[in-house]
C-alpha cells in the first residue's frame, strides 16, 4: 500500500480535508470515532472505522453500519492505547508507506502531544508518518531530508529535538543555515526557519528530530 489517511476525532475543517484527500489520491482511509464525521459530511467512503465510538454521533454511526464494503474495528473503551494509536498500528501493518494523519489536533494538548508522539512509530518500518492541519504540517526524522521549495508546506520551517540531544545537525538552503551543530532540548533555536533556495537540505548524524512546516 503506498499512502494511507487517518482522520482522528480534533478539529477539522470539511473543505480542507477533502481537498487534501483529493489531492493525496490516498489508497487506503480511516476513521477514527468522530473522524467519522468528516467522512459523513464530506460524502466520502472510509475503508476502516476504528474506534470505541464514545464520542461519535449516533446518526452518523447508523449510516456507516448500514455499508456494506467498510471493515470495523471496535475498541473497548478501557485501553491502554488511544483509538488513534490503533488505527496507526494498523495501517502500518498494513504496509503503508506513507501515513496522514488529520484531524490529530485541536483543543485537547494531551491528544495533540500524544499524536505528535506516535510520529515516531514509523521509524521501525521506515513509514513516514505526517500529522497535518490547514497550518501545519509534521513529522519526525533521524536522517537527513530534504525539502523542495514548490512543494513546502507554508513559510516557516522549525525543528525540535525529540530525544536529549541531536548531532551533527547541518542546514543548507536555508535562511538560518547551520554546520554541524548539536541542538539540545529545552531550547528554541531551531524555531521558524525558512527555505531560500530552490532545495533545502536537513542533516544530521545522530538522534530524532521533530520538523514541523507551519503557515502564519
């Protein structure tokens, strides 16, 4: 499978969403609890519906159980995982390549952290995994990337470390470059970059580092 969408329970926007799913042409999509809203209001068709459903609408629910050709996977609501965590473990058992998660922010931080979190998973499996709304667009790498000017997401680009320390961080084609720098935790210089220059480059030796692509 090349490219699968998630669309989690957070905030949402219908147009955005559907624009992005046409645009992406994704192979294979899941709801997740009330991400099934955006399915139901979008007039698309989900593959997967995950989710202990304590936060879906009853209306909506009762539609979807009414098709046919749609797989269901119902959590019991006293896990240890979030519903979102089990759709992600399933489209990387799937075979995913590539993984889009939307509607994975919102209000709730303790969600938000956690799904920013689960960016790593892919690391395994070398999935990428993107955690996207009309603002932002992130992912976590431990090797070096590269990202294309045409097809930047926004104007800013900023850069976290995830564990204690990243190594040998080297940035080209960009506004702010750096060589061979180790950015540590608990600091903001990595924080609103931009690309210059037709390709930019992000290097680096050792660790995990978040990349975050926001729009102002």
């Amino acid at each position: 499978m090349r490219r699968a969408l998630i669309v989690s329970g957070g905030t949402m926007d219908c147009d955005f969403g559907r624009n992005y799913t046409e645009w992406y042409g994704f192979d294979y999509k899941i709801a997740v609890d009330f991400g099934l809203q955006f399915f139901y209001d979008a007039e698309l068709m989900p593959d997967m519906i995950v989710g202990d459903f304590d936060s879906a609408d009853e209306e909506t629910l009762h539609y979807f159980e009414a098709q046919k050709k749609i797989a269901w996977m119902r959590l019991n609501p006293m896990k240890d995982d979030t519903d979102t965590e089990a759709a992600l473990k399933h489209a990387v058992a799937q075979g995913a390549e590539e993984i889009h998660i939307l509607g994975g922010t919102g209000n709730r931080l303790d969600h938000l952290l956690g799904n920013i979190g689960l960016l790593g998973m892919g690391f395994e499996t070398d999935t990428k995994i993107f955690l996207t709304d009309p603002k932002n667009r992130l992912q976590m790498i431990q090797k070096d990337l590269k990202l294309l000017k045409t097809e930047q997401y926004g104007t800013y680009v900023s850069l976290l470390p995830v564990t204690p320390e990243v190594t040998g961080i080297t940035l080209t084609g960009m506004k702010y470059p750096l060589k061979d720098y180790t950015m540590k935790c608990y600091r903001t210089i990595g924080i609103s970059n931009e690309i210059l220059e037709d390709e930019a480059w992000i290097r680096l030796k050792n660790g995990t580092l978040l990349v975050m692509e926001s729009k102002d």
